[in-house]
C-alpha cells in the first residue's frame, strides 16, 4: 500500500483542528487526561498482534522486539497518566500578598503554575516504530501536558502509522477527547509545513544530526521561533579501567558485543567507541569473540548510510578490522569491530568519534590511564558515557564528572541500550546529542517539555486555575509561602 504525501492544503486544515483540539484539551482535567490515555494504552494492546505483524512486515525487526516495545509504548502512555494525576509536573507555586516583606517593598499575590504551550509537532522516528512514532513518548508526554499532537510520519513504517493513528482516533473519540487530538501527515514537505505553521507551538524530533538540525533551524526562523526538541545522534562512549579490565575482561566483553549488536546496532544508546588498556586480555577476547549473523537493517536507506560510515571509518589509515568483515554490499551487515590506537584518535578526533549507525564499534586502546579524562573532555555532547571501574580506581574519580559534563546520562558498570522509562530518568545531552539538553524526552520530566510558566498575580480565586485556588480542586502538591504542601 502506497500512502500519498498530505498535500498544502490537507496539513492546513489539520493544523487548524490541532489548534481547536489542544485549546480544549488543555482545559481538560488531569483526570480526564489521564482515563483517555489510559484508554489508548488498552487499545493498543488489544491490536498489539496485528500492528506487531505490520511493523515486522515494514521494520525488519523481529516479533519479539517489537512485543517488548509495544509493552513499553502502553507502559509509558499509563506511567505518564499516573504522573499528570499526581500534579508535581504543574510546579504549582503561591505567595499570598505580604505587606511586610522584607525586600522593601510589600509582595503581591502572586501565583505560578504550568499550561500546556498548544499544538505540537512530532517527527516520528525510523528505529522505535512504536515507542517513538504515531503513540510513543512524545506524542505520550505532549497529550500529558495538554497538547494536540500533529505527527509526521517516517517513512520507514507507514502502514503501521496510519493503523496505529486510526486506532488512536477511534479509541479518542470514544472516550470523549476532542476530536483530532491526533493526527498524521505523510511526506517531508508535509512535516515542514506543520513545523512553519504559526498555531504549532513546539515540536519534537528522533532521528539524524543532518535532518534533526534542518528542522530546528526551520523552527528557529519562524517570524515567531518555538522550542525544538531534537534528539540528533550519540556515539556513546565507555571507558574500562584497567582494574575492571583485569578483574572482567571477558564479562565486559560479552556485554559489549551484545549492546553494539542489538537490534542490528540501530539504537541511539549504541555503545560505539570502547576505551579498553592496550596491555589488557580485552583486545585479544574481543578480537576472538563470536559476533552474531548479520540480519536485515531497518530500510535501505539506513543500511546505505551504515556502509558509507563504515566504509570511511574503516579506510582510515589507523584504523584496522579487529572483528568481522566490512561488506558495504551486504543487504544484511555482519556486525563490525575496528581497532584503533587512542594517540591517533587524539590526533584525529572528529573523524574517529563520530556515530555509526549499526552494528559496528570502534576499539580504542590506551597505554595510559592520564590521557582518559582530558580526551573526554573533547567529545562532542553525547546521550550516554559509561565507565566500567572500581569505586577506588583513582580514573573513577577524574573521569566521572568530566563524563557528567559531556553527557545527560552517566552509568557505572552498566551498558546504555535499554532506556527506562522512570520518574528519575534523563534521555538528553549536550548538541548534537540534543538540541535541548536541559529537557528529556523519556520519564515523568519530558512532560514538562511542552509546558511553559504563567505566573498570575492579584487575580480572583475563582477565575485562577484549579492547581493555584485556594481550595486546591485537583488534590495537586504546591510550594505555599515557601512551605511545600501535599494536598
């Protein structure tokens, strides 16, 4: 089935009734909110068999990833549920007037809380067709928060989009949402469009560095520029101490390989450069390790733009095959292991450092512990950095707050791919990782992306929004003359 792109005059009027249904959406209790989503949640697991059968058919990937993901689509659509009920995303805030207050000058009532911004964007992405497409953690947070969602479809898993967005539309309008709270556009063109249109109020994005920063400075050239969460590219970086190397050389090893070929290595928590001590049993186990058979790659788009990558990285004159074979002609890649020496990625860092999308990683191995932290230091903004050590290895303690300061999530003896999605969780970095690395877009925080403060001051109690009413209707938790409350 082939859909056609959404012509100029479609996406106008869908952007239209985005903007209708996210003005009352918004004006929709958290609890209401909450029913609906939880509706979708259910309604996609009823259909979850035949939309996993569509998205094999699309995706290339397997049943059972496509099963674990699904679960995790429905999960986060209730967790954010639970979370916009329990009201500590509103940021509720009020300071009764204060003739006395000690600045000079007496303090107004003042009153602050969070709304929803209006309308959004979602670009969905190629490798999470479930979870980062038609109803997964952007569409999830922005409905949260109140929006309207306009969701561009990726090209990767149409079929599957459209079915998805139909079931959506269907269980919505059943359980009293407004309707066309959320729709698809199909094409480049079409997501363009609903990017300039001047009711969109933010938008979302998973995918490439190239496509995620042509559409933020789309979004920033609008007469009226809006917020553009981009989540770009991330190569991951892990560092092993030469302890941990010594002590588990092997367990590394296996978890390494398994992370770098998940999934065909198609995540953006994909480990793909390894810091290992040269004089270590890792090159030598990694070297020999068995790495899995190649298995088709999401579409042939993605599978191209792994070869070139890869061809480049392994022309590299430093840089050498450790493990498996480069076949750029391959419709199904074998996964990769390169090797190279951490002076000449010193040397040549731009060109050594950057992503690979697929099953393959880059071996770095040092001579000295010292030169870790400073290297670092001079990597690009990354999503993930871990660092396999001993709490007394005297590296843990220089690396780790340099690795804090190049990464938005930071792990100890543990690999990146498997994102939870938590109250305590952060999926962001430093561009290129993101485009906006104060914010997540997976957790309890990512609702508050599309949100934005108001501040109310000397206004009516019955005409303020229900968080800030004396009476507080909503049951939410608020900061009250500096004294946070619960109910």
């Amino acid at each position: 089935m082939t859909i056609p792109d959404t012509t100029a005059e479609e996406v106008d009027r869908i952007v239209a009734r985005a903007a209708e249904a996210s003005s009352a959406w918004a004006r929709t209790a958290p609890t209401e909110r909450a029913r609906v989503m939880r509706a979708l949640a259910g309604a996609l697991d009823g259909a979850g068999p035949g939309l996993i059968d569509v998205a094999a058919e699309e995706t290339h990937l397997t049943e059972t990833r496509l099963t674990a993901e699904l679960v995790r689509t429905t999960f986060q659509l209730r967790f954010l549920a639970d979370e916009i009920v329990r009201g500590q995303w509103l940021d509720a805030c009020i300071d009764h007037a204060d003739p006395d207050w000690p600045m000079g000058a007496p303090r107004p009532d003042l009153r602050r809380v969070r709304i929803a911004v209006g309308p959004v964007v979602v670009f969905a992405a190629g490798n999470f067709p479930f979870a980062f497409s038609v109803a997964g953690g952007d569409t999830a947070s922005a409905l949260a928060a109140g929006s309207a969602v306009v969701l561009k479809v990726h090209p990767g898993h149409p079929r599957l989009s459209a079915e998805t967005a139909r079931v959506i539309d269907e269980v919505a309008s059943a359980a009293g949402a407004p309707d066309a709270l959320v729709q698809t556009v199909f094409g480049t063109e079409a997501g363009a469009r609903v990017l300039r249109a001047p009711q969109i109020a933010a938008g979302a994005f998973t995918g490439s560095i190239s496509g995620g920063r042509a559409l933020f400075d789309i979004a920033a050239a609008r007469p009226e520029p809006i917020p553009f969460f981009g989540e770009l590219g991330s190569v991951n970086p892990a560092f092993v101490a030469p302890g941990a190397a010594r002590a588990r050389a092997g367990e590394i090893a296996d978890g390494f390989v398994a992370s770098v070929t998940g999934s065909a290595g198609q995540l953006c928590t994909k480990p793909g450069l390894l810091f290992v001590p040269a004089d270590s049993e890792l090159p030598a186990i990694l070297t020999d390790a068995v790495l899995p058979d190649g298995v088709p790659m999401l579409n042939d788009a993605m599978r191209a733009g792994f070869a070139r990558r890869l061809g480049a990285l392994a022309d590299h004159p430093d840089v050498v095959v450790a493990n498996g074979v480069v076949d750029a002609a391959s419709a199904s890649p074998t996964p990769v292991l390169l090797r190279v020496g951490v002076d000449q990625v010193v040397a040549d860092l731009e060109t050594l450092t950057g992503e690979v999308f697929g099953p393959a990683a880059l071996v770095v191995e040092y001579d000295d512990e010292s030169v870790l932290p400073a290297l670092a230091a001079r990597l690009e903004g990354q999503l993930t950095a871990s660092l396999f050590a001993d709490p007394d290895d005297a590296l843990a303690a220089d690396l780790l707050p340099v690795l804090s300061g190049r990464a938005g999530r930071v792990l100890w003896n543990q690999w990146p791919t498997g994102v939870s999605v938590t109250h305590a969780q952060h999926h962001g970095g430093p561009y290129p990782a993101t485009t906006a690395p104060a914010t997540t877009s997976v957790g309890a925080a990512a609702i508050t992306r599309f949100t934005r403060p108001v501040a109310y001051q000397n206004v009516p109690d019955a005409l303020l929004p229900e968080p800030l009413r004396e009476s507080n209707p909503w049951g939410v938790p608020r900061v009250v003359d500096g004294v946070l409350t619960t109910h």
